[in-house]
C-alpha cells in the first residue's frame, strides 16, 4: 500500500475533485440534451406552432421578442405566430416597438377604411411606400422592410376580405416634432380653437428646427426647456377630451391625446438622456410602453387580445436578468406585474451565428454584418452544442410554461430544467454592433426559463431585408482573413 504524504494526498484529493465535478457537469450536459432534444419542436413551415399557440394563447398579451433588430427569422416567425393568434384565436392587434405617428398612417391609409366599410386594396399607394414615408427616422429599417411589408399585405387583406379589425400600433416615445404635428394637424380638423393654443404652446419648440439633439444641448443653458408647454397642452386636451369626443370620432380624439402624451413623455425622455441616472431614460421609455398598451387595451372593444414586437430586453421579465441589479425594468416584467402572469405570455428569441442588419454607430449607414459564433458558456452556445449534439434542425422551438393553464408538464411538451434557470448570458444585438467586441458587451445575464414562457432557437439566422430605397447599404459579410483584429 503506498505511503501518501500530507501533501501528496492533497493533491490526490484535489484530483478527485476535479474528476467528480467534470463527471457532475457531463451528467449535467447530457440531462438537459437528452430533455431539450426530446421535447423540442421543430419549425418548418409553420405547421409545427401548434403547441405553442396553445400554450400562449389564453393570455390577454402575447410578446414576441428578437435576439436583434435586423434579423430575417425573427421578423419571420413573429408574423407567421401573429398571423394565427389573429386567425385562430381572436387576437386583434399588433402593437411594435417603433413610432406612434408612423404606425398611425399605416392604419389610416392601408388598414382602416375611411368609411368604416369594406376597403379596397388597390388604393392608397403601395405598401412599400407607405412604410418608406412613415418610417422615416433612423434606423426606417426597422420597420420599413420586406418583412413587415408581408405583414401588412396580410392584414390588409384579412381586413379587406375576412371582416378583420386588425391594427398596428406604435409603442415608442422617440417622436417628439411628429408626435406635435400630428396634435396640431388633427385639432385644426376637428377643434381650431384648441389647436392654436395649443401650437402656442408648442412653439416652445420651434427653435430647435425639429431636432431632439438640438433640444437635448439646449437644455445645459435652458433646464426648464419645454416641459411646462407639453404638459400645458396635454392638460387642456384632457380637459376638453369628454366635449370632443361627443362631437368626433373616437379613433382620432384617441391619437390626439395620445400624441400629446408622447411629447411630454418624450421631452421628459431626452432630458432623462442628458440629466438622469444610467437607467432613467430607459425607465421612462418601458413605462411609456406599458401605459400605451394599458391604453390600447382599455380602448380595444370586448377585451380582445394584444401581440407586441419588440427587442428580448425589452419583453423578457426583466427580474430574471441582471437588469434588476441596475435598477431598470421593462415592458414585459411590468406586465407581468400590472396583468398578473397567467394574463401574459413572454416568447424569446436567439441564434448562435448568421448575419444581422445593423450599423456601427448611431445614424449611421445601413450594414448588413457577420453575426460570429456566440460566446462560449452562453445560452446561445448551449442551445448550438445541444443542437449539433442531437442533430436538431436549424429551427425549433421549447415551452416552458402554458400560460393560464394548471397543465405544465404535458409529457413530450413542456421543459422543466433546473438548468435553463441558471445565469448565462444571451445575446442581444441591438441597432448598433459591433461584432469583433461584442463578447464583452452583448450578453445579458439571465435565467432563461424565468425570462421567458417559451423560447425559439435559430441556429444559423439571416439578415433582415431592408427596402431598397435604403442609400449608404454596406455588406460587411465577407470577412477579412485578419478579422476581427483588422491587421
């Protein structure tokens, strides 16, 4: 029997250690293998959704989030699950993380008919230039694409031809100048009175050239800015909201009031920019989100159901993420919080490589990027081993909780893992990227199956289509031998 040293044992107990966690952790692997690639679903053509519309479809809200801005799939297979939550369960809105104004000309002009009656389809100009006008703002991409085009198309027609109601809202608080001229230009139709006191007011703005950079600097000099004004104008519509609405359309009265809220918000956002804490400004934007759903669902007749698109940090509950620590919430945790959690369904998005339209600084050109293979240890490198390993297709989709339903553990269905509700970071790519550092700065922490109810995988993922009035496109695709270093 060999003669061990104090020290030598040590060393052979720290071996053993060492062994015994590597075999835990193999174990480990191979359990959430075998139970991913057991339950997941595939995703061909749609017709394998199924079960995930089940699971989600007895909640009030639906929110389907994007791993990216400008990624293909994701818009993808957002409108195909919106399509069949509209069709098959009585969903009747789609509310996006883009601008108000511009979501409300695509209503007006394409998707509400002016006579409440049946709407022709081959008026009103063509899709692609109804988004290119309304979408104007950096980054138009977003939203002018031949993705929502698809979309649109479909819900102009399902309104035209099967008696929809369907509508697409804006949730954002960036238009500060659109969201005033839309103010104006409706209550000069409806109440002239109203509306010169109220351009009285927001003449305050008027030195600013329709610039939120211009107004940002200016409020170092000025702190007070415009802030009074926007309030001033937004009370006085409140005011006077019963006497209009008697006498006016409710869908027009709705986006006045509407618009005016999102100048006060969004003054308050760009001051938030330039004075708050690191999370005020975001703060200000997700709670102006969950107050216009709030809004929108209180507006929409017999309590029908409400999709949003919008990124993964802002639909995923923001306390199974590091956000918590920062000190900043989101539109997905806060609906949790307002609806109650059976009243809302949360779907994330990832990809482990593919590519991505985005741009390297913000107002920049359009460049159509490499997204690289995900950072070791992530969820997004997790589900690509899991995916190789078990000869998983480049598409499917887990559950891991039917939303409203006492039924979670549906054998062959729902995926109930210890290991999915760890840390591990996971991709979030946003409108500017910067793939050759992004290991170090786009991977929010998260316990993935807290985050979300359901998640869809896309192995290798394609770059949005911009619409080709897009100018300054570049294709970054075609990497260099010396990336991502450049020497």
């Amino acid at each position: 029997m060999a003669n061990y040293t104090g020290a030598a044992m040590g060393a052979f107990e720290n071996e053993e250690i060492i062994l015994l966690r590597h075999r835990v952790r193999v174990a480990m692997a191979e359990e959430v293998l075998k139970e991913v690639a057991k339950r997941a679903v595939h995703l061909h053509d749609g017709s394998n959704l199924t079960y995930l519309l089940e699971a989600v479809s007895k909640a009030r809200v639906v929110m389907l989030g994007e791993a990216s801005h400008g990624t293909h799939d994701f818009y993808h297979w957002r409108s195909v699950i919106t399509q069949r939550l509209i069709e098959e369960y009585g969903f009747h809105f789609v509310a996006v993380e883009g601008d108000w104004p511009a979501a409300q000309t695509l209503n007006r002009e394409l998707l509400v008919p002016a006579s409440r009656g049946r709407l022709n389809v081959q008026q009103s100009g063509t899709i692609s230039e109804h988004l290119k006008k309304s979408f104007h703002r950096w980054p138009s991409w977003m939203w002018a694409n031949k993705e929502t085009e698809a979309f649109i198309d479909w819900a102009r027609h399902f309104n035209a031809n099967k008696g929809g109601a369907v509508r697409f809202y804006g949730l954002d608080i960036y238009s500060l100048f659109d969201s005033i001229d839309a103010v104006l230009t409706n209550l000069d139709k409806i109440k002239p009175p109203l509306a010169e006191k109220a351009r009285a007011q927001y003449a305050c703005f008027d030195p600013y050239g329709r610039d939120e950079q211009q107004y940002m600097n200016s409020l170092f000099e000025w702190p007070e800015g415009c802030k009074a004004q926007a309030i001033k104008v937004l009370h006085d519509l409140r005011r006077k909201h019963f006497e209009i609405r008697t006498e006016e359309d409710e869908d027009v009265v709705m986006d006045i009031v509407q618009n005016a809220k999102i100048a006060v918000g969004a003054e308050k956002y760009y001051r938030s920019v330039m004075f708050g804490k690191s999370p005020d400004s975001w703060n200000v934007r997700d709670t102006h989100m969950i107050d216009t759903l709030d809004m929108l669902l209180g507006h929409t007749p017999n309590k029908s159901g409400a999709i949003v698109w919008a990124h993964n940090t802002h639909i995923g509950d923001y306390r199974a993420t590091s956000m918590m620590k920062e000190g900043t919430v989101n539109l997905g945790g806060l609906a949790r919080e307002r609806y109650g959690e059976d009243a809302v369904a949360l779907v994330g998005f990832g990809t482990h490589r593919g590519s991505v339209i985005a741009s390297n600084k913000w107002g920049g050109r359009v460049q159509k990027m490499t997204v690289p293979a995900a950072k070791e240890g992530t969820f997004d490198d997790l589900f690509h081993r899991i995916t190789i390993a078990g000869s998983l297709p480049n598409q499917y989709y887990l559950v891991f909780r039917a939303v409203g339903t006492a039924e979670q553990k549906e054998e062959g269905k729902v995926v109930n893992l210890k290991e999915l509700a760890k840390w591990r970071g996971q991709r979030a790519i946003g409108v500017v990227y910067t793939p050759s550092t992004e290991r170090w700065g786009n991977y929010v922490p998260t316990q993935l199956s807290k985050r979300y109810d359901a998640f869809i995988f896309v192995d290798l993922s394609e770059a949005l289509r911009p619409l080709a009035h897009l100018e300054r496109y570049e294709d970054l695709t075609e990497i260099p031998e010396s990336w991502p270093m450049g020497v």
